[in-house]
C-alpha cells in the first residue's frame, strides 16, 4: 500500500469474526480475514489480500491478489495471484500470471493468460467466399 492511499483512508479491512454474504465492491488495498459468500470486485488497481483466516466462496474479480487463507469459486485476476503456502484454491482461475508457493493446495481448472483465446480466434485467416 503507497502512504498517500494510507494517508486518505483508500483501504479496506475485514476482521475475523465477520460474515458476509452479496455482492461487494471495494477501492483499493483490501484485506479480508473473515468469511464471504458472493461476488468481490476491486475496482481499480488495489491488491486484494485473503488472510488465514479467510474463506471465500463465490467470484473474485481484481488485478493482484495474494492467497493465505482459502478461496472456493471463480478467480479472475488482470495481475499477478500469489498463493502461499498456507493458501487453499478450488475452482475456476483466470489469472494473467500466478506464483505458487510450496505446501499450497490447488485444485483448479486454469489458465495464465485468458485473452490467448480470443487472439487466436482474431488471427485465424479470412475466408474467403
């Protein structure tokens, strides 16, 4: 987090003993360290952070995020996912790049760069009639 975000107030935190259920959107650098079911999006370009004690179930929408706690559901990061060692992923993962720490559980269906589709189908040659 840059100090002028933590100078304004720009962040958010969620502590343990929290339950939360919806849709919820947040700006800026956001901690959850509690337990959400439904939709998280980040709206800029904050690092969205999942504590130990974090689990998440539903979809996950943001540019980087970092996994300590676990995630149940669909990821999709613009960023960078960082999953560490105590970190639990099961799901759908988008992810334009993703570091994995030994001891982390994984069980997905996954890929790195998920606008590769969409280019391959943009460059396929014209047919011609």
């Amino acid at each position: 987090m840059i100090e002028a975000d933590f100078k304004k107030l720009n962040f958010s935190i969620l502590g343990e003993h929290s339950q939360l259920e919806g849709d919820l959107k947040f700006e800026g650098d956001t901690l959850i360290n509690c337990h959400v079911k439904g939709t998280i999006t980040i709206i800029d370009q904050g690092k969205l952070t999942l504590e130990r004690s974090a689990k998440v179930e539903g979809e996950i929408y943001c540019h980087d995020i970092e996994v300590f706690g676990e995630f149940r559901g669909t990821l999709n990061s613009s960023g960078v996912l960082t999953v560490r060692s105590s970190g639990v992923l099961s799901g759908r993962i988008n992810a334009q790049n993703m570091s994995v720490y030994p001891g982390a559980q994984i069980n997905m269906e996954g890929h790195t760069h998920p606008e590769s589709e969409q280019t391959s189908k943009t460059t396929e040659a014209p047919t011609n009639l």
